[in-house]
C-alpha cells in the first residue's frame, strides 16, 4: 500500500472521500488472494468485472485497487490487466496498469475478446456467407452489385469482403 494512502481518509480520482478504515478493509475482505492473482469474489458485472459499493456507487473492483495500492487514475484512462494475467476478475495491483482505449483494443484482440465476423451481434451473414461471396466472386461471371444482391448486402459491402478489408480473419 502506498504510505500516503495510510492516512484515515483521502480523495479519489472522483474528488470524493475514501474512508480506509471501512472502505478498506470491507474491500479486502472480498477477495481471494492466491499466490498469482487476486481474485475478487464480490460482485461481478455482466462482462465478469468485479463491482464493489463505494459511497453509494457501484465502482469496478480493479479500478479501486489499482487506486487503493498504486495511485490516481488520470483522467480519460483505463484501468487494464497485463498481459500476463488477463483474468478480469482479479485485482492484484502487480497485474494492472493504466492504458488508452487503443491499449485496451490491443489487448481484447490479443485475447481473443473482440466479437468478430459472425460473432459479432449485428452480424446479418456467417462465415461460411463470406466464403461463398469469394468464391463467387473468384469464379467469375459476376459483379459486386450482382453479388450484393444475392446476400442483400450493399455493392460496396461486397467489394470490402471480397477484397478482405472485412472480414479479415477468413483467408482469403
């Protein structure tokens, strides 16, 4: 823990008081700390994050701790886990670090965490739509407009897959 956070009560990054007596030790309290990770064993939100009550506020677990043992988070920064954990229910302070939104991005697609094609929910065509398309497309004889039309998807959306500005992840 930091030696200034020892004091009886400081601010957040929100400007709001934290009582460490309680607040502390109520934090504590709900996690399982293992050798590795620090698992958080409150409550999670739907994407699996830890949520803990402060102040009358629901606040991300992580986000609390890296503030509790590292410092201030600046404004505009995400609170991410390392690479080397990436389990989003931990809240070790040693597997945190603070990032941008591009951070953040690289680190979904490293981990397999960004929906992509036909996983993506507002995805209207699979792929094996995708492959087809290329193929099509590969055997001649058709447009893109032709093409469109067949999966009721726009000229330029066919030319995008077909080209493989997306859809990236099949081979082409």
């Amino acid at each position: 823990m930091r030696e200034d956070n020892m004091d009886r009560s400081t601010r957040n990054s929100r400007g709001q008081f934290i009582s460490h007596q309680s607040e502390h030790g109520r934090f504590l309290q709900q996690i399982n700390f293992t050798a590795d990770c620090w698992f958080w064993t409150g409550a999670p939100d739907t994407n699996g994050y830890g949520r803990f009550w402060l102040n009358g506020e629901s606040i991300q677990a992580h986000r609390y701790s890296y503030e509790l043992f590292v410092g201030p988070i600046e404004s505009g920064k995400l609170i991410l886990h390392t690479r080397e954990c990436g389990n989003r229910n931990c809240v070790n302070p040693h597997h945190l670090y603070m990032g941008t939104h591009i951070d953040n991005m690289r680190d979904m697609r490293m981990w397999g965490n960004v929906a992509v094609g036909e996983r993506q929910w507002r995805s209207k065509l699979s792929n094996a739509d995708i492959l087809n398309i290329r193929r099509i497309y590969k055997n001649g004889g058709y447009k893109y407009k032709d093409i469109g039309e067949m999966f009721s998807i726009s000229a330029s959306h066919a030319s995008r897959i077909i080209r493989g500005e997306e859809w990236k992840h099949l081979n082409l």
